[in-house]
C-alpha cells in the first residue's frame, strides 16, 4: 500500500515538473519573439505544439512565428491539421485565408475566407470575425462585403452599421458612411452626440459635406427631430447659417422649448464668430418669447453680438492688430445702441449675474473707448452691488487698469492683491493676476517683488501666463549687470501702457543707443518701431523694422520685426502682394518663429482677396 502512495506522488510531481518546465520553454520562445528572434522561437514552440497538440496557445504562437519567418506553407499544414480535428472553428478559416494573402494568393484567401460563410451562413458572428481578418489584411472592400452580408442577415443591423461606417470612412466613401450612421440613428434616438461626433470627424474631408448633406435631408424630412439637429450642424459647418437658423426655428417650435434651442444655436455662433447670424437669432427669441425666462440672456447676447460686430467693422480702423494703439480713436453709430442695451438689462435684471455681466461690459467698452473715469464707475459699480460675482475679479482687473492709465500704481497693486488673496478665483485668473502685479512692482523699479510673483507662476509652466512670465524673467536675468538701464525701460514700458508713446520712444532710444547689443537693448531697438508705428509714423517704423529684421545674426526679435512689417503692408499700405511676400519671407528665414502659423493664416486670407480683385 506505501508503495502505491509513494508511486502516485512520484507521478503527479512528474506531471507537475512538465507543465511547469512546459510553461518556462513557452515564456523562453515568447522573450524571443519579443525581440525578433523568431528562428529561435521556432524549434521551442515546435516542440511544445507537438507534445500537447490540443493547446491553442502554442497552436497559435506557432502558427504566428510561421507567419513571421514568411514560412507560410508551413503554416498551412499547421492550420489544416488543426482543421483536420476541428472544423466547426471559423478563426481556422480566418487564419487560413490570412496566410494565403500573406502567401500573394489573394484569390485563395477569398476563396476560403467565402467558404468559411458558407460553412454559416446564418450566423452573424462569423461574418464579423471574417471581415476583422479581411480587415487585418487591409482587404477593406471585402470587408465591405462580409460585413454588408451579415448585415442582410442580422435582426439587428446596427451590430454591423458602425463597422461598415468606419470602412467606408477610411476608403472615402463618405456618403455610405453617413448612410450607415443615419440608419443608427434611425434606430436608435439616443446615439444622436455619437452619430454627429463621427459624421463631424470626417466632413472637412473634400467632398464629404457636399454628399453628407443630402443623406442626412433625406432622412430628416418627415424623420426624428434629431436630424434636424444633425442637419442644422452640417448646415452650419457648410456656412449655409440662414438654413440652419430657418430648422432652429422649426426644432424650437416642435420641442416647445421656448427659444431654448435658438438660443442655443445663437450661442454656438458667437463662439464661431458668427456675429451678424447670432444677432439676427438674439433678437428673434427676444421678439418672438418676451415671456421666456431665457430672454435676459438673449439681450446680453444681443447686446455682445452688436459690440462685436461693431469692432469687425473698426477693426483696420482702430488699429488693434498692432501691438500698442491708441484706444477710443474710432466711433460708431452703433456705439450708442450698444451701451442702451446693456442699460436696458442692468434695469430690467438688477442684481443678477445677467447684469453684473453687462456692468462689466459697459466698462470694458468704455475703456476701449479711452473714456477711463466712465469705465471705473461702472466697474466700481459691480464691485460695490455684488462683491461676490463671478464677474468681481474681472472688474477689479479693469480697476488695476484704470489706475495704472492714471499712474496710480499702488492703487493697480492693491487691486490685484485683492484678487490673489481670494480663494474662490481659479488658478489661471490668479496666474494672470500675479503677472500683471509683477508688470506693476516691475514698473515701480521693485525688481526683487517682481521675480517673486513671476517664480511663483513659473513653478507652472502648462498655464496661460507662464510665456509672459518666462520673457519677463528672462529680460530681467539677463539685464541683472545693466540695472539702470532696467530701470529706464521699465519706465518707458509704462508709459506704453499709458499710450504716451512719444515720450517712451525717448526712455526705449536710451536704452537702445548702447553699444553691446544684448536681449534689452535688442527690445528696446524693436520697442521704438513700435511707438513709432502706434503714433503712425509709418515711414519710420517701416525703416527701422526692415533694419532689425535684416539683423538676424544681432537682434533676437528679428522675426516679430519681419512680422509687423508684412502687416504694415497689409493694413497701412494696402499693399497685398508685398504683404504676402514679407509673410513668405518671414517663413523662409525663421523656420521655428513663433508667428509662422499667423503668417500662414494672412498668406492664404491675402491670396484669397488678390484672387477675388483679378477676377
């Protein structure tokens, strides 16, 4: 009996001994396959195929490493053994058919991958598993076909719609892609954000609105209100607004919604720039829902779009495409209307959001305006009424600007200090916040406190601030043995800030005059074309921006300089093929400036013009 018991552990221990040296060959050939060892893999996974020839595992490692070493007759005969045992497995036939066209024998492989399906040829599954391996194969027309076959088939087509979508996404066929997409919608109301993301993915694909549109009409007449709204997205994405704004209406209509949907779509606009489309929707819902609790913020919108609309219109007139102009020096009849509607919310709505918000608008239009005590009444306003408005940091911001305009820059100070001490603001209003307070302890020649706020918004560079804060910090470390002259051009930046350009352009000429040209004098040089360019002084500023961006060895703002001088060209001069040559220039000579992308942007507006004035 004891040698019965000791016989029996002797045994297992042996099994145990084999699975376990079975498991470390297979984690041996797996570390060379890892590292494209295949021939080395070959005789481990052989061997262990042949000793537990049922293992699907090594069955496929195997069959896998073949495939590798481009042995594809041997994979044959592995996988058609393994058939021999069990046919009733569609991957074999998927497997099979791979290496056929891994072999160059495409047809074989359609050929057994068509078997395969008629082996099943009810069974949704195996069309899918099919067209994966057609797919893998890159054979996506195929695909198209296994899929579409499975889809007859199924009684639920959606299984096969996003599959057969996505194919006929990738081999540009757009307008069976929306068909698919359309058909799931059809089905199934609820996948209407899935359906508008993936049709969004591809339409700025050439040609695919153009035949997106008709697809999406078709099932949106007499269809779910979702294609409306799937409509009315391409419409806008086709620029064709008064279409999309014509199904706002009849969306609003059917979901009683109360201008909900309009003012919705209003606000898409305004945030695409779409000002005169948006305004036109505002005051639609203002006319049309005097009762609706959503009209307060119709007027604020309609008053935004109107201000918007109005500096579109000033825009080449004001100047604000250079870096320092004068504020105020463009009116407006719409002026007048503007800051009436703004009024008009502060009455109706006092003490709201709605109205702080105006409050604030009506003072950051004022400042535009250059009419500074007008802008502090109102930003003081909303400060004293709701200290606790999500709007209160703004106005304390524009209050910090009103006192540096008037050289009070203790009381700038005091202003921003308010805000920092408030827990309630977001990290990136403060970050904005100490750099400006920085800018004002720079200005007061307190370079010690102004490093302070610029480190502590460097300890993170992902936000906003921290490029201003960075070529701050770097102008002050690199000027550390030159404070005098730091000292000088600080002052002269403040009095840019002021828009006393004339007397800055003296402090900058002081600092640029000295003989060793390092990275302050280099910006002072720049600075002075500058305010000679916001005093329009356009003769002077163009000379002396051609003469830096010439110096490209010498002067590190050599690229801004080109820059500016291609938008003189273009707004000052009028002159659009001079401008498009000093953009073009520009891209040629600072491959990795930072205003490459806003050169290509006015090349391709200015080609556009040039093309229209030929024609």
């Amino acid at each position: 009996m004891l040698k019965k018991v000791f016989l029996l552990i002797f045994i297992i221990s042996g099994i145990c001994f084999a699975q376990i040296d079975a498991g470390n060959r297979f984690m041996l050939a797996q570390s060379y396959i890892q590292i494209a060892q295949f021939e080395k893999a070959k005789p481990i996974l052989e061997e262990l195929h042949k000793g537990e020839p049922g293992n699907y595992e090594y069955f496929q490692a195997l069959n896998n490493d073949y495939t590798q070493l481009k042995d594809y007759d041997a994979s044959i005969v592995l996988i058609e053994d393994r058939m021999n045992i069990s046919n009733s497995d569609i991957n074999l036939y998927g497997m099979l058919g791979t290496t056929y066209y891994l072999k160059g024998d495409e047809n074989k492989a359609f050929e057994i991958w068509d078997g395969a399906l008629e082996k099943f040829p009810n069974n949704e599954a195996a069309y899918r598993v099919i067209a994966n391996y057609a797919i893998e194969m890159r054979a996506f027309e195929k695909a198209i076909q296994y899929l579409k076959r499975g889809q007859d088939i199924s009684s639920n087509p959606i299984y096969f719609a996003f599959d057969l979508a996505n194919l006929y996404f990738i081999t540009m066929q757009y307008k069976d892609a929306t068909e698919e997409y359309c058909m799931i919608l059809s089905r199934n109301n609820e996948q209407l954000d899935i359906v508008e993301n993936k049709i969004l993915s591809y339409i700025s694909k050439p040609g695919a609105l153009q035949t997106s549109i008709p697809v999406v009409e078709k099932y949106s007449s007499g269809g779910p209100i979702n294609f409306k709204f799937l409509l009315a997205r391409l419409y806008v994405q086709n620029k064709l607004y008064d279409k999309a704004y014509e199904l706002y209406i009849e969306i609003d209509e059917l979901e009683k919604a109360q201008g909900a949907q309009l003012l919705h779509f209003a606000q898409f606009l305004f945030g695409d720039k779409i000002f005169k489309t948006a305004s036109e929707v505002y005051e639609h819902v203002i006319n049309n829902y005097p009762g609706s609790p959503l009209v307060s913020i119709a007027k604020l919108g309609y008053a935004k779009t109107l201000e918007a609309l109005m500096e579109g219109e000033n825009a080449t007139k004001v100047y604000s495409w250079k870096p320092f102009y004068k504020a105020g020096i463009a009116t407006s009849p719409d002026e007048e209307k503007i800051i009436s509607a703004y009024l008009e919310i502060t009455r109706i709505y006092p003490h709201t959001e709605t109205a702080n918000e105006a409050l604030l608008r009506i003072g950051e239009f004022k400042l535009k305006q250059n009419e500074v005590t007008e802008a502090e009444k109102y930003f003081q306003s909303l400060i004293d009424d709701s200290p606790l408005s999500q709007y209160a940091a703004d106005a304390y911001i524009n209050l910090a600007k009103v006192s540096v305009l008037k050289g009070d820059l203790n009381g700038a100070a005091s202003n921003y200090l308010k805000i920092i001490a408030n827990n309630r603001i977001s990290i990136e209003k403060k970050n904005f916040t100490s750099y400006r307070l920085a800018r004002v302890y720079f200005y007061k020649g307190e370079f010690e406190k102004t490093k302070g706020y610029l480190n502590g918004i460097l300890d993170n560079l992902g936000n906003n601030s921290a490029n201003d804060a960075l070529s701050l910090s770097l102008l002050m470390n690199t000027s550390i043995n030159d404070s005098s002259n730091l000292v000088i051009f600080a002052q002269a930046e403040l009095l840019a800030e002021q828009c006393s350009f004339e007397e800055a352009a003296k402090n900058y000429k002081i600092v640029a005059c000295e003989p060793q040209k390092f990275m302050l004098q280099n910006l002072a040089d720049l600075r002075v074309a500058e305010m000679e360019l916001a005093e329009n002084n356009i003769d002077s500023a163009s000379s002396r921006f051609k003469e830096i961006a010439d110096d490209v060895n010498n002067n590190i703002f050599a690229d801004k300089a080109l820059y500016l001088l291609g938008k003189i060209f273009q707004y000052d001069l009028d002159n659009k093929p001079k401008a498009v040559e000093t953009y073009e220039n520009l891209l040629a000579k600072f491959p990795n400036s930072l205003y490459l992308e806003e050169a290509r942007v006015e090349i391709i507006k200015l080609r556009d013009k040039t093309v229209d004035i030929v024609e």
